[in-house]
C-alpha cells in the first residue's frame, strides 16, 4: 500500500483552507464533488479540496458536516508532489465507498 491517497491535489487546484491551515504540518484533508464560493473580495471560484489544521477539525463537533468548518481563504495549488498521507486507522474513501486496493 502506497504511503499516499490516491487522490491528491494537482497544479492549479484550488483548496479552500481555514485560517491555519499554511502554520500547520497536520491537516485533515476533503476531496469534495465540486464547491462554488465568493471570496471576500468578491472573486467567484469552484473548489474540490478542503484542508482544515487540526485544532479546527477537533472543534467541529460533527467533523462529518464539512460545512460547519470555518473556511477563511482559498489559495491556488502549485506542483504535483503528493502531500496527502494514508490514515492508517481509517481506510481511503472514495464518493463511490472503500478504496478498491484496501481489499
């Protein structure tokens, strides 16, 4: 098994992140189907990835509900290197269920 998801942000992906996400090494990360938003200065934009710091992820008392993460920016991907590391204690999931390698 790889030490990495399978799947992982690529070049000009745009994530949406709360406000630690860029002080952190640790994040929990949420490929979603598609997310349009407005940033605060008013630019439209459609996301799949989320990536929240754990102290934001601990205070979400349902972390299920990704939309009660407080999401306070978005910044634009750069580079294909993969960054997002299997759980050992949780299996990849897709949208379509359990990862296919996991059996």
């Amino acid at each position: 098994m790889s030490k990495f998801t399978q799947q992982q942000p690529k070049d000009g992906d745009v994530i949406l992140h709360c406000a630690h996400l860029l002080e952190t090494d640790a994040a929990h990360w949420y490929k979603v189907p598609e997310v349009e938003f407005l940033s605060p200065e008013g630019e439209k934009g459609v996301s799949e990835w989320i990536g929240i710091c754990n102290e934001c992820f601990m205070a979400n008392p349902n972390p299920a509900r990704i939309e009660d993460f407080p999401i306070a920016g978005h910044n634009t991907w750069m580079g294909d290197d993969p960054i997002i590391e299997v759980n050992p204690l949780q299996p990849e999931r897709t949208m379509d269920g359990p990862n296919p390698e996991d059996n």
